[in-house]
C-alpha cells in the first residue's frame, strides 16, 4: 500500500514526459466516457425531476425526458460566462506569479475572485429587487441550463482542441490521438491576451453557479411550501461556505494538480460547467420535495462534522502553501520537520503531512459527508456526491503518488515510510 509505483495514471499518460503516448486503454477511456458522463447526470436529473429523487430505472423512455434549450436557458448561461468574464477582466486584484511552466517562466495571475463572488452576489439581490429576475429561475430552466451547458462545452473544447495545436508549443503534452487530446486537452495554459481561460472555467462561472443554483432550489422550496427547511438551509450554507473559502484562499488554486499538470480539454472544462453545478446541487434539488425537518442534536452533529472536515482541509492546505513559501515557519508550535529531497525541493512531514499523506482530502471528504446528511436516508441520490467524491480522491491520490514517486524517487519512498497512510490514519 505504501510503495510507489511507476504506473501510468489511467486517464493522463505520463504526466511528467512531454509527449505522452496515448494507449489504447487511455483512448477506449476517452471514447466511453465522452459520452457516459454526460448521460450519467441526465440521469440523475431525471430521477431527481421525474422519479420524486429515487434512481429511475434505465429505459429508452427516458430519452423523452431530455430537456432542450430555451431562450431563457441560452441567455442565462451566456449572459452568467459574460458577466464572470467582465468581472475576472475588469476587477482589480493582487498580481500573482504562478509555479514555473515548462520553459522555466512563470505566468502571472489576477487574484480577484473574493471580489467578484461578493460582486455577484450583490447583482443578484439587486436583480432581484429590481425583479428583472424571479429568485427560482434557476431551478425553473435546469433541464434546459443542463443542455445548454453541455452543447457550450462540446463545441468550446473543438475550439481548445484546435487552439492547442495551431500553437503547437513545445513542452505540451498532446498524445496525437485526436481523441485522446480533445478530452485532455492540448494545451497547458491557453490564453486569450491576459485571459487564463483554464483559471477562468476551473474557478468563476460554475463554481458561483454551483451556489446559484442552490439557492434558487432553496426558493424553489420556499415557493413550493411556504418556507426553507432546516436541511436546506444546512446543504446551502456549507456550500456556500466552502466556495467563499475557496475565493478567501484563492492563490492556493495557483498550486493544485489541474493548474500545474493537467492540460485544459473536455474533461476539466466539462467538470467545471456541467458536473459542478448540475451534480453538486443533487442535495438541494432533492430536499426541494423532500420537506423533511432534523432533531437539533441531528443537526448539531452534522454541523459539527462539516466543521472538523473544514478545520482539517484548511489547515492541511494551509500548512503545505505556508510552508512552501517559509520552511522555518512553525507548525503546531514546533519547527517543521521534512526532507530535502534530491530535487532540492522539501516534503513536509510534520503537522497533517505527518498524520497521513493526504489529510486535505480526508477533510474534503468529511466535508462531503456533511453535506449529504441532511437528506437522511430514503434514497441513495443525495449521497452521489460522497460516493463519486470518494472515487475522485482515491484516484488522485493514486495519480499524484505515482507522479511524487517519480519525480522524487526514494525521497518520496522515505517520505511514504515515514508516513504510511495515504488519506485516512489508520485505515488507507
Ligand atoms: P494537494 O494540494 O495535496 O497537492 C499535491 C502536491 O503537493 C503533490 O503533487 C506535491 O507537489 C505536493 N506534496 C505532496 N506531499 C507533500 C509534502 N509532504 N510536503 C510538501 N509538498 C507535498 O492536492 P490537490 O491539488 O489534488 O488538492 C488540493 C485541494 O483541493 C485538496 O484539499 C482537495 O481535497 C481539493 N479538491 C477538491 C475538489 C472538489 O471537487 N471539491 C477536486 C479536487 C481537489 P509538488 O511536488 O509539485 O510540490
């Protein structure tokens, strides 16, 4: 369990070789999972709709369930990616360097995201006082948001497709299996200008849209029953609360796996636009007719649980970024112990990074379990985001070992026998 391998990870050929060769499983991958994802969530979305949140069984007739564009859908969404485009241009924000690209340059990054998330919650309650909108908008035009959003993501990633390979930059990994390169993309960071479209998609339009479409299912329940239940309001705020989180600690994103390694294609533009906002708001799309009230010690719990999750995730995250920028910086009251490795970089090992290897993620999970726990138990839907969560992180952590175990190589093998667990201490 804790030795590293030098495997391919499934999805990315070789992460650190410039060129990687896609093969045929990568490929086949690719070719299934194109279309199967988009498909998975029409089909949570249609037992969420059509089958009172219960899974419906899998049938041709549900073909006819799938929603087509509207007007109102098609002006949302490219009114929500104008206005976010606006604001990540326009908004002043503290310049930031990221981590050295291929050539050994570093790209320079607007931080304005904490700005921009309170800016839009500002326009929408203005909007909505002026009622040019109606709060459940939202929740009304989610069918046909789900395939508006999902045409924009196809035709924008041929766009990407092609963008990478007229560059043509040396030092992109681009495999040369058209199918392959549209789904991981061909190009690390592609820019318009100034304009980082990967920090753009991966951190402003579906993120906020996450948390926008929670809350018109909030007042779609409002509508509905006269009120928003306690579970509701429990689901909206720990959302709400991780994304403004998110923009609060925002340079962070600057040293992630999908802004460092991975190239922008379909899988992460498509994660961003279709599977944040119309996956992650299962919760609340649920509890919308499931009008279910909690015990206070219920509550209290599952409050108690998203806040130790929290405490473990930031903190995790925030003793790795502090300490990448001051190794002398203490940690839990004790200078931070680590290994030089050959690289010259440093791995922690004190504080979360000596608990298990990953705490970050066993946080986001406990996280994740909170927020599913207020549906209580009469479906399994709520409970996709866990399950898929769980998977996700599994998988990445996989990926990074693999990727650590060849970059560091027995610097990492000593950091890993030092630190035997990889997400959960004592168990994994
Ligand atoms: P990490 O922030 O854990 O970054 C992994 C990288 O950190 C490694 O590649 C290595 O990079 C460095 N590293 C690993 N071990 C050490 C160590 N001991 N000391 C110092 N550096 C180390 O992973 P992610 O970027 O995947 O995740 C960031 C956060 O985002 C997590 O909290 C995760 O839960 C969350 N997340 C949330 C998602 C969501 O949908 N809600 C999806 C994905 C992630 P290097 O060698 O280059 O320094």
């Amino acid at each position: 369990m804790t030795s590293p391998t030098t495997a391919q990870d499934s999805f990315g050929g070789t992460p650190t070789a410039p060129r990687p060769t896609a093969t045929l499983f990568n490929v086949a991958m690719a070719m299934v999972l194109l279309p199967a994802l988009p498909i998975l969530v029409y089909y949570l979305w249609i037992s969420l709709e059509f089958n009172h949140g219960l899974p419906a069984v899998p049938s041709v007739a549900l073909l006819a369930r799938l929603p087509a564009p509207t007007p109102a859908s098609a002006l949302i969404f490219v009114g929500w990616l104008g206005f976010h485009a606006l604001l990540q241009t326009c908004l002043p924000g503290k310049s930031v360097e990221g981590t050295p690209i291929g050539d050994g340059s570093r790209l320079k990054y607007t931080m304005n995201g904490w700005l921009a998330w309170w800016l839009t919650w500002a326009m929408i309650t203005a909007g909505l006082a002026l009622r040019l909108f109606q709060p459940t908008i939202l929740a009304e035009q989610f069918g046909p948001l789900l395939t508006t959003a999902n045409l924009f993501v196809f035709v924008f990633c041929l766009y990407l497709y092609w963008f990478g390979k007229r560059r043509g930059r040396s030092g992109e990994r681009v495999s040369g299996n058209p199918i392959y390169d549209f789904w991981l993309g061909t190009a690390l960071n592609p820019r318009l200008g100034n304009f980082d479209l990967k920090l753009f998609f991966e951190a402003r339009p579906g993120l906020i849209g996450w948390v926008a479409v929670d809350l018109s299912l909030a007042a779609e329940q409002q509508a509905r029953c006269g009120a928003v239940t306690v579970p509701m309001i429990l689901v909206c705020s720990f959302h709400f609360w991780y994304v403004a989180d998110y923009y609060l600690h925002e340079e962070a994103i600057l040293t992630t796996w999908d802004i460092k390694h991975e190239n922008f294609g379909w899988m992460l533009c498509w994660g961003d636009l279709v599977w944040v906002p119309f996956t992650y708001t299962i919760q609340a799309y649920y509890l919308v007719e499931h009008t279910h009230d909690l015990p206070w010690w219920g509550a209290t719990g599952i409050v108690f649980l998203n806040l130790v999750g929290y405490a473990i995730f930031r903190d995790a995250n925030l003793q790795k970024h502090r300490f990448r920028k001051d190794p002398t910086r203490p940690i839990w009251g004790r200078p931070p112990r680590y290994i030089r490795t050959a690289r010259g970089s440093l791995l922690l090992v004190s504080g979360w990074w000596g608990v298990a290897r990953h705490m970050n993620y066993f946080g986001d999970l406990l996280m994740g379990l909170a927020w599913c726990l207020p549906c209580l138990f009469g479906s399994p839907l709520p409970y996709f985001y866990i399950f898929y969560f769980t998977i996700l992180l599994v998988h990445r952590e996989r990926r990074d070992h693999a990727m650590c175990a060849r970059r560091y190589g027995d610097d990492w093998l000593s950091y890993c026998a030092q630190v035997p667990y990889r997400i959960v201490p004592g168990l994994y």
